[in-house]
C-alpha cells in the first residue's frame, strides 16, 4: 500500500466510488460544486484552489466577472463542498509598488509552507509571470515579488524545502494563449531568488500520447508519497475545434523531483459531462486543487470545468498511484 505523507484528513469531502466504475478518477455525484453564480458579479468560477482551514477549508477562486475581468477572491466552506466566496478581490498588500499595479490575476494554487499559505498565480506584470503571496487568514494577503519574468503559468510549490530549497514547478509560456508548453522545476532560497532551472517533462510528439501533445502544465501542489512525488497535471491536444484540456499523472523523485519515475501515457481525466465540454471555453478539465487524508490515502481533485465552473473527483493513492505506473509512457 502506497503512503502519502501529511496529516490526517477524516472530514475531507469524499464519495465511494461507483458501482462498475472502472476510472482511475471518479467525479462527484453533485458536480459541478459551484456555479457561474460564485458571487454578487461573476460569470464563472473556476482553476481555483483549496485548503483545509481551522475547523473547514478557505480557497482562492477564479472569479470572471461579468464584465470578463479577471481577478482572485477568498472563499471558505465547512465541508469543502458548499462554499462562500467574498464579492471583493482578495486584498494583496506590502507589494513594490513596480509589480502592485493589477493587470489580471487568474489559475491560483495554494501550498501550507512554514505555517503560513502561500498562494501563487498568474500575475499580469508586462504579460503573465508568476505572482506569489502569502497570508494567515484569507483576509490580508502579503504580496512578494513575482518569481520568473514574463513570460510563464501555472507556478505550483511543492509543499516543503527540498534539499533546503523551496521549489517550484512552472510552465513558461508567450503572451497570448500558448501553442506550447513544457514543465520546469526552479528553485529558491527565500522565495524571493529563483534559479537551477531544471527540466521536468514536456509534451509527447507523435500519436502515443495525443491527448497532451500540444502542451503540458502542473495542477495541484505535488503530494508527498513514500514512492515519490505524486504530480497531477494537464495535457492539451489541438483539434479542428480548438485545445482539449485532459488530466494526467505522474511519479517524480522525492529529493531530485525534475526526475521522472513514471508518467501516464493514458488520461486520468476528460471532458465527458456536460458541465465540461460546454462553457465559455468548451472542453477543459482543469486541476488546481487536492485535498489528501494520510490515514485512508483518500484524494479529492477540485477543477475547472470549460472555464466555467467548478467540478469534484475523487481517487486514492493507491489506484493513482498504480494507474501512473501501469500506464505510464
């Protein structure tokens, strides 16, 4: 049996799997959890990130408003399921006033660090970087300085020092909707420097492995295992129609993690449902969030749903864990 590192989580939101379901990844009966109606403003919730948070759990949503601005807004929920969110954006303070200035701010992740949360996002700053904040109570939130130059997404911490160093995954990008993308690991001092840039993985030219042939990109903050990193990401494909975005998985080394021990070459998750092949931006599976419990080696995935709302599934270490080695690459 695999074992995730951590704490245990005995109240996280979780559904058995169904009866006949043969997924490495199940959704949740109730998807998607949370609607276009997120708040007083928006047009849709989505790539959005949770934690557990005193006795429930506090997020950072996507929230478009319906004037199609892009900005970040704290929530809180008891079970993880029904959620609150703030009408106002979160509210970043202590920033140089050179990378204060918003511009947008989208695709949060959130890592528990040294006690505190740390958020990373994209950042608008000359196009998108990588912005980093972090905070103690989901009300004030202390900007740093953004971590890469322009142009780069989806900046996931891993969710503790590494070899004394703080790391961190990215996709480096261009300035409008990428046609390309590979993953990097860089790491930091102090999370302010940021270097030894190393390759991760990329996409997978070819037909062995369509489904992320276009571009690849880290999800949730890694999850610590006894047989590695357990690296839950995205992969997008180009069609007639435009990208798909899928989920995939994969195992990096505990102390070396820009080294790949195994990688799906097969899904973990697609636009199926309705909720995921329809919405402002059709055909998008989007993983920003996991919660784990140690004791049953419980996940839940939260992702966004065709840029639109918000979806739950649901696995367990040992079936991921598994999946990624039996169909890996």
């Amino acid at each position: 049996m695999q074992i995730i590192s951590g704490t245990a989580l005995p109240n996280m939101p979780w559904e058995d799997r169904p009866a006949g379901n043969t997924e490495p990844v199940w959704r949740f009966s109730g998807n998607p959890i949370i609607g276009r109606n997120g708040n007083k403003r928006s047009n849709s919730v989505f790539n959005s990130a949770v934690v557990p948070f005193g006795d429930g759990y506090a997020g950072v949503f996507r929230c478009d408003s319906r004037s199609i601005s892009m900005d970040l807004f704290a929530g809180f929920s008891k079970d993880g399921i029904h959620w609150t969110i703030d009408d106002e954006p979160i509210h970043l303070v202590g920033a140089d006033p050179e990378i204060g200035r918003y511009e947008y701010r989208y695709d949060a992740r959130i890592t528990c660090l040294d006690g505190k949360y740390y958020v990373s996002w994209c950042n608008g700053y000359h196009g998108p970087t990588i912005g980093i904040a972090w905070t103690e109570d989901f009300k004030t939130f202390h900007q740093l300085e953004n971590a890469f130059l322009p142009f780069n997404r989806n900046g996931v911490l891993f969710p503790r020092k590494i070899q004394g160093k703080y790391m961190m995954l990215s996709r480096p990008s261009d300035n409008g909707h990428t046609p390309f993308g590979d993953i990097f690991l860089s790491e930091s001092p102090d999370l302010d420097f940021w270097g030894h840039h190393r390759y991760v993985f990329g996409t997978v030219p070819g037909n062995d492995s369509a489904w992320q042939a276009t571009k690849v990109g880290p999800g949730p903050a890694p999850i610590e295992t006894d047989e590695g990193w357990l690296l839950i990401y995205h992969g997008v494909i180009t069609t007639c129609n435009g990208f798909v975005y899928r989920v995939g998985s994969a195992l990096l080394d505990l102390d070396q993690p820009w080294k790949v021990i195994a990688r799906t070459k097969d899904y973990i998750l697609a636009p199926w449902e309705i909720y995921e092949c329809v919405g402002d931006v059709p055909n998008v599976t989007f993983p920003c969030a996991a919660l784990t419990d140690k004791d049953t080696g419980r996940i839940a995935i939260y992702y966004g749903c065709a840029d639109t709302v918000t979806g739950l599934a649901f696995t367990t270490i040992n079936d991921l864990v598994t999946y990624t080695r039996e169909h890996a690459l």
